[in-house]
C-alpha cells in the first residue's frame, strides 16, 4: 500500500503533465468527496462518487483551454497532503469566454487505504 506522501507524489507528478484523468482514475478512492470553495454550477459545490469528480474533470477539460498550470508540493501531514496549484487559463463559454485569467489555490487530500478519499480546493475567484 502506497503512503500518503507517495500518493501525494503521483498526483502530483501527473498533473504537472496534464494527466488529470489519469490522476482520478487511479488515485482516488470510488467513494470520493470533491468540495470546491464556491458553487461551480448550482447544487455542486459538493459532490461524492468518482461518477461525479469523474464528470467534473471532464467537464473542467472542455470548458477551459489551459496555457500553464504550475504544480508544487505535496506537503504531507499524516494522512492528508497539500497541493499547490497556478493555473492559467481561459473560459470557453459564458461571460467570462477568452478572458485569460490566473488562479492560485490550494488542495487539501486526504488519503485512506491507499486511496484519495477526499478533496477540497481553497481558492477565491477572481472580480
């Protein structure tokens, strides 16, 4: 069984190569917890299944087109790491649509049985 620091590693390592499917697909437990800090579309600021995290990364992937993510850590802390995140990038659609904007934000994992079991993403939107 993979530790909490090396789990925190191969997250890491495979979204600073864009693999961010990859990353759900193997790394996080069928019973994950996703919670954003602000609603991303009405009812889903929280949401609980791979089903779920699985269609918001996909969903993620087509609505933006990213020019540069940086990626530090992770910064491990018994069973829970953090990540970093700088992500660069544009809206496909809506009102922000070509508006190249950057965040910064932060990830709290938590790990359990060798599995992601439960994410949650510090952040604030920019306006």
């Amino acid at each position: 069984m993979d530790t909490t620091l090396e789990i925190g590693k191969k997250l890491v390592s495979l979204c600073k190569q864009g693999h961010w499917l990859e990353a759900v697909d193997t790394l996080y437990s069928p019973d994950i917890v996703s919670i954003e800090a602000v609603e991303m579309a009405p009812g889903r600021k929280r949401m609980e299944g791979i089903k779920a995290v699985r269609e918001k990364t996909l969903r993620f992937l087509k609505d933006v087109d990213i020019h540069s993510c940086a990626v530090t850590g992770p910064w491990p802390h018994g069973d829970r790491f953090i990540v970093g995140f700088t992500l660069d990038h544009a809206q496909k659609n809506g009102p922000m649509a070509g508006k190249r904007v950057t965040i910064e934000e932060a990830a709290l994992y938590t790990v359990k049985d060798g599995k992601i079991v439960k994410e949650e993403f510090f952040y604030q939107m920019p306006g």
